[in-house]
C-alpha cells in the first residue's frame, strides 16, 4: 500500500517526487525532481509549500500573501489565488528542484528569469566576442530555460554558436542553429532575386536593418530575422507591387503611410518601404529621412542599389529602435545590435556629424544610454542598479515587445494631459469609438463602406475581440486595471 506524503514526511523527514503539471513553469516543469522537507521555521511569503486540500488533493504552490495566520496561495503560471490555507493543510516545504541530472534551487519568478538572463546574455556575449564559454558554467546551466528566453529575443543561434564550442550541441540549439542557416540562405537567394528584377526596371532600392546588421556578426545566421526590409523609389511602388506578385508573393492590398508587406511559403516575408516612417506617428523622424536618397550612396556592382553612410545608417538604427522602445519595448536583440555595430565601425565614424544628427531627432540622450548599456552587458562588466533594472526592462520585453507596454503607453499619453482615473476612462473611450479613416479602411473595411453602420461599430469590435481574441483582450485590461502614475514614464528609464 503506497503511503501518503504527509506519512513519508512525517517518517523520513523529507519527500522526493515527479512534478505534474504546468502550473509553476517556468521555475517548476513537467517532469522535474522535486526535495520536498518539513517545515521547521515559520513559512514566509515566496515559499513552495506542498498543501493538502480538504478534498485530499495535493498541491504545490507559492505563497503569495499571508493574513490572520491565513495563507493565499498561487501557481506561478496560473491568475487564480486560493485563500484559507492555513498551517493544518501545510505537509513540507519546497527545498530543491532537479532538472536534467542538475540540481537549482527554488527561485521566484523574478529570480529565475535574471539568473535565465545573464546565462542567455554571458553565452551571447561570447558568441559575439569570438569567445569560448567556461566548461564548467555551461555545465550548470538550465539550457531548457535559456533556450525558451532566447528564442523569445531571437537569439537562440547565438547561443547555439557559443555553446558549441564547449559543449556537443544539444538536439534543440542543432536544430536552431540549423534553421536559422537555412532561413538566411533562402532570404539571400530570395534578395538577389527581386534586386535583379528591381535592377531590371531601373528602381531605386536600399536594403535595411537587418539585412545589413548580420554581415556585422561574427556568423551572418547568428543575426535571426522574421523579414527582410527594402526601402524603395516611392514614385514606382505600383511596379514593385506587380514584381512581387509575379514572383509568386502576396499581400500588398493595403498600402500603408510607409511599407507594404508581401509574403510568400514557406517562410519569406519581405517589406517593401516607400519611406522609413510613418508622417502620422513620427513626423520628425519622417521628415528627417525625407532626404534618405540625397545623403545614400551608390552600391559597387549595381546601377540602382544605394545604402546609407555607417553614420547614416547609426541614427536610423537608434531611431527605429526608439519608435519600438517608447511605445510596445524591444528586447536584447537591439542592445546587441547596437554592440556589434558598435564593435564593427565605432572606430571609424565620424562622431561630429552622428551626434549633430542625434540631437536634430532629440536622441542624444536615448543614444548615450542604449550605447553604454548595450557596451557594459555584452563585455560582462559591472551594472549600477539603475542600469540592472534597464536590462531586466529589455529582457521582459521580447523581440517584439509586450502588449501591456503599448497598453500602458498609450493610457499614459492621456495621464500627462489630464491626470488621474479620467485618463483611464479616455482610453477606454477611444479605444471603442475613435478611430483614424486610414485604420478604419483598413481593419474594418465594411463599415468603412457604410458610414451609416459606425454607432454598432463598438460592439461588433467588442465581440470580435471576445471570439477571436480573449487572452489579448484580457490581458489589456489588466494592463490598463493596474496603471500606475508611475507609468506614465514607462519605457522611460533609459533617458
């Protein structure tokens, strides 16, 4: 007859299982060993006590809140918080955690992921670096982990790259690197072929962001991309769009302020640029690279290719990573694109003229910071808190940013203008009723046809977004529940 856990704990003082269950990922996982011991000081909040329900099921969550001699408790992976556990429930204690024949100790979740952090920023900084990592860090290191945080940064080739020069390549990094080989290869071919047809017609065409950045990596794959970006003559966008159709893409059906997106299987996504930035959202910036083709020059071997001087193509950069950084975040791809960059041409710009430019587009400041920032991580040097809580901002952030920053950035506009809860109440209000011609045409077409239809226009976007979009829809509202004044300098802390 199999013993309870309370029996085994009682006996033997401690308790060793198999976790089931997700739901305290990412610091607990399916699968991993669990050092369950009695408690023999009082618990405290951030403790794992394994409790015993009154229906007889075992759990195991955190404390999150203790009241009255009272415990709330909850899954790091769950929104739902328990109450009225109480010392009589308690069985044992979390202790220690084995994952992959190693042993981590029991982090919150803030703690593992610094600790998945700086792992994922010390492998990038070598691979970078040209450097081989220590045997015996790599060794203790939570690969799982790493590898769910660098793919969320598109760096998980980086990784792969440093990893095997001390390490046989485990299968998951072999098959990223592998693909991330792939991808860029069917990407160059791809460039070549539609720069020929551009070439064909005499279209003007300058290749952007990342497309270049790579060749600035140590291994061009280490530098993974979702598109390829090319800015080109605005006055000949109609034939662009007939080239790409022919070549088998789609899309284009809407042309926005400054890009057309075409795509095509298996994976190929190209944006065809008019110009850099939209007028609407940044009109400086637009009207600062209005001049783009005066200031480009011209690519050898080509009769139409241009690219931009190493200073030019600097303060775009900076400025394309603002935009993202001010309004959803971006993530520690960015920093290290502005390291690599750095590292490749530093030496040789002219820094007059990059920083009368950074000061035209109010930069200098974002510059200085991203720069010492970007410099300071990826050569292992020491942080000051302030810079510790910039980095930990790039890394919640993601490639991509998060919808709780565009969220909270969007509430914050209307906080500067009017302050307190009245803010909230304005986003709310014009996130149901007021929306621009162009994104009206654009998203929701019908009523764009039929101006008379608008009055339901709220609730038809409202039930869409419940059927198609719940989470999304969720987590919206919970960003904009708990916006705080504070946050009306979010993704501020840089300046």
């Amino acid at each position: 007859m199999n013993k309870k856990f309370e029996e085994i704990i009682a006996e033997q003082g401690r308790l060793v299982y198999t976790n089931v269950g997700d739901s305290m990922n990412p610091v607990i996982r399916e699968g991993n060993l669990l050092v369950i011991e009695a408690v023999k000081k009082p618990l405290k909040v951030g403790d794992v006590p394994l409790y015993k329900r009154d229906s007889g099921q075992y759990v195991l969550h955190r404390i999150v809140k203790i009241k009255n001699g009272k415990y709330m408790m909850k899954g790091d992976n769950r929104d739902f918080i328990e109450k009225g556990i109480t010392d009589r429930h308690i069985i044992g204690v979390l202790t220690q955690i084995v994952r992959d024949g190693r042993t981590f100790p029991v982090e919150t979740p803030e703690e593992y992921f610094r600790r998945m952090t700086m792992d994922m920023v010390y492998l990038v900084s070598c691979a970078v670096n040209t450097e081989k990592p220590d045997y015996e860090r790599v060794e203790a290191l939570d690969l799982r982990g790493i590898l769910s945080l660098s793919q969320k940064h598109m760096l998980s080739a980086a990784v792969a790259f440093a990893l095997e020069k001390t390490i046989p390549l485990p299968y998951a990094f072999d098959q990223v690197k592998k693909n991330a080989i792939r991808k860029l290869t069917l990407f160059e071919v791809e460039r070549a072929v539609i720069t020929r047809e551009l070439e064909s017609k005499g279209i003007r065409y300058l290749p952007l962001k990342g497309s270049l950045l790579k060749d600035d990596y140590p291994k061009s794959a280490m530098r993974e991309m979702t598109d390829i970006d090319i800015l080109v003559d605005s006055s000949r966008m109609d034939e662009v769009k007939q080239i790409m159709l022919r070549l088998g893409y789609s899309g284009g059906d809407y042309q926005k302020d400054h890009d057309v997106v075409f795509t095509k299987p298996p994976s190929l996504v190209f944006e065809m640029h008019n110009r850099l930035f939209d007028k609407e959202s940044h009109p400086l910036y637009a009207a600062y690279f209005q001049s783009v083709w005066e200031r480009a020059i011209p690519i050898q071997g080509t009769q139409y290719g241009y690219r931009m001087t190493d200073e030019d193509f600097y303060v775009y950069l900076i400025c394309h990573i603002y935009k993202h950084y001010q309004y959803t975040g971006t993530g520690l791809r960015s920093l290290l694109d502005v390291f690599v960059f750095y590292k490749k041409h530093g030496d040789a710009l002219d820094i007059a003229y990059r920083d009368a430019e950074l000061k035209k587009l109010k930069l200098t400041a974002f510059e200085r910071g991203i720069h010492t920032l970007a410099d300071k991580v990826f050569t292992g040097s020491d942080l000051s808190q302030k810079e510790k809580a910039e980095l930990e901002h790039f890394a919640g952030s993601g490639v991509f940013g998060t919808e709780k920053s565009a969220v909270q950035y969007r509430v914050s506009k209307y906080y500067k203008k009017d302050g307190g809860k009245k803010s909230v109440w304005n986003y709310y209000f014009r996130r149901a009723f007021v929306l621009s011609e162009k994104d009206l045409e654009k998203y929701f077409p019908f009523f764009y046809r039929h101006k008379f239809l608008l009055p339901a226009l709220p609730v038809y976007r409202l039930a869409k977004g419940v059927v198609r979009h719940p989470k999304r829809l969720v987590s919206e509202y919970k960003a904009v529940k708990h916006f705080a004044p504070s946050d009306s300098d979010v993704n501020k802390s840089i300046k």
